[in-house]
C-alpha cells in the first residue's frame, strides 16, 4: 500500500490575480478544490459545535443537581459579657472555579446577631440549611453586619480588619446529590478580637471548620473533692489547632464539641491555681459521631 502526503497549496492565480487554497494530495496528483476544501471545513465546524453543545447539556444537567448543606456555629471561650456577630450572606467556592465565576451563593439571608459567648459546652446556633448545587468545594466566604462586644456593661462596634467585612475560609469539601453535608464553624473569639485603647475593638475571626458528620466530642464536669463546683478552663489539641471551653459555673460541666476522631491529651486548667492543682488526662479514643463522658473530675487543692 503506498502513502499518501497532504499538504495545501496558497498561490496567486496568474490570470486573475487571486490569491487561490489548495489541499493536494500526493501519489496520483489528486486536487481537491476550493469548493470542497470550504465543505469539509463547513463539515467540522457543525460536529465540533455539535460536541459542544452535548457537553454543555451534560454539564448543566450536573448543575442542576442539589445536595443540603448545614453549618451551625459553636465558640470558644473570652472574657466578654457579650459578643453579637451578623452574617449577610454566605458564598461557597467550587474546586477549579476560574475568579469571580467559581463563587455560588450558599445562602443570602442575613443571620443574627447571634451571641457567641452563649454557643459554648454543646450549644450552637444555625448558621444555614440550604440546598447548593452538588460538587467539590474549596472556599466559604462570609459577609458580616454590624457585629458588636460588650465588655464591663459598654457595648461597641467591632471593626472589621478590612473592606468588605468579608471572610474566607480555606476548607474541602463536597456536596452529594439528596444528601446532607454538615459543617461546625467553632469561633475562637479570644484570638478574633483585639483591643485598641479603651474601646476599640478590630475584629480578625479565627474560625475552625470541620465536618460535623466526621467528628466526635469529649464531656464531664469539673468538681473538687466536696463536689463543689471549680471553675476551670477545658482545652485540648487536634493536631492543627487548639480547642477550648470554660465548665458551667452551677453544675462544673463541659464539652469540647466536634472534634476529629483522633487520640487525646485534655488539660484541666482552674482559674484558682493557689488553691488547686491543674489536670491532664491523656490517651482519650474519640470516634466519630460520639460522646466520650469522663464523669466527674475532681481537682486536688494544694
């Protein structure tokens, strides 16, 4: 069998002057013409097109699919009477998203204000239940209101650290079509707030994301040997951050809620420390989906 060579031709036509586009076939001196060389183009241009708008059916077909995502919120522990935050809306990123076309609304109802210092041992507050397009997500972003703290009976403004008062938090994960896709957000408030002076406070929020569904959380209440109640503050690690609560002052109890499943070191801090001693407890198994209740824990005076 011989092999044919293709190549095209672009010359002056010496009669007319026209300029004339060739594709030439060797072995035979086979010439296609002008006209038939416009057809065969016509003819890929209309499958290309075609295949096109096939992948984009497919692809607005995937779009349209939904999946439920909830977020709730939890805090951790500061010295404020009061911190209220608003949430304007609630933007989520898809994986591969080119700026700004990979943003999507999550949520544009304005939430709050909700007061972090009352979401701690166990309590949160919703932040959104909403049905988003299914995928894989990379980013949250969140727009706030007029947030405010209250410390020694003055209320005041928080001063977002720039303009917009938006955030955005770097976290994976993924929507399933007719599923449910939960999320803690845990507000770490004394590293949130920093104060300026004597009433002015800039608000730069810490926040720490984890899958709800993924997580496990640890209890008990903190006494001493009378069973009175210690005032103490609860942390542990999670091998990326710190996770920390104060135990209720009527009843000692606590929990660090939503945690990864993991091994843990919990260290028993009082307020009190000239008059009793602090405690860890190392080696507590916390498994997804569970609550890992160390009872009563009694603290030593000195």
């Amino acid at each position: 069998m011989r092999s044919l060579k293709c190549y095209e031709r672009l010359y002056i036509n010496q009669k007319d002057g026209k300029f004339v586009h060739d594709l030439i076939i060797a072995e035979g001196a086979t010439m296609v013409s002008q006209c038939q060389l416009f057809q065969w183009t016509i003819w890929i241009c209309v499958f290309l097109l075609s295949s096109m708008l096939s992948c984009s059916k497919s692809s607005e077909s995937v779009s349209n699919s939904e999946g439920e995502l909830f977020i709730k919120i939890i805090d951790a522990p500061i010295n404020f009477q009061r911190l209220n935050i608003v949430v304007v809306y609630v933007s989520i990123h898809r994986i591969g998203g080119t700026e700004p076309f990979g943003w999507s609304f999550a949520s544009t109802q304005t939430v709050g204000p909700i007061n972090l210092l009352s979401l701690r041992n166990g309590a949160s507050a919703q932040l959104l239940l909403n049905k988003v397009p299914v995928g894989e997500y990379d980013q949250i972003k969140l727009r706030f209101g007029a947030c405010t703290v209250m410390e020694n009976g003055s209320e005041s403004y928080l001063n977002y650290y720039t303009t917009p008062n938006e955030h955005v938090l770097n976290y994976d994960f993924e929507v399933l079509e007719g599923n449910q896709t939960q999320l803690t957000f845990d507000f770490d408030v004394s590293r949130s707030v920093s104060k300026i002076g004597s009433s002015y406070f800039i608000f730069t929020p810490v926040i720490r994301v984890q899958n709800t569904l993924l997580s496990g959380s640890i209890s008990g209440s903190v006494v001493d040997s009378n069973h009175n109640v210690v005032p103490t503050t609860i942390s542990t690690w999670t091998g990326i951050d710190s996770v920390s609560t104060l135990n209720d002052t009527t009843n000692g109890s606590f929990q660090l809620s939503d945690i990864p499943e993991n091994l843990y070191s919990v260290r028993i801090v009082p307020f009190d420390t000239l008059s009793f001693l602090e405690k860890r407890i190392d080696s507590l198994v916390v498994t997804r989906q569970t609550t890992r209740n160390l009872g009563a824990i009694v603290l030593k005076r000195r």
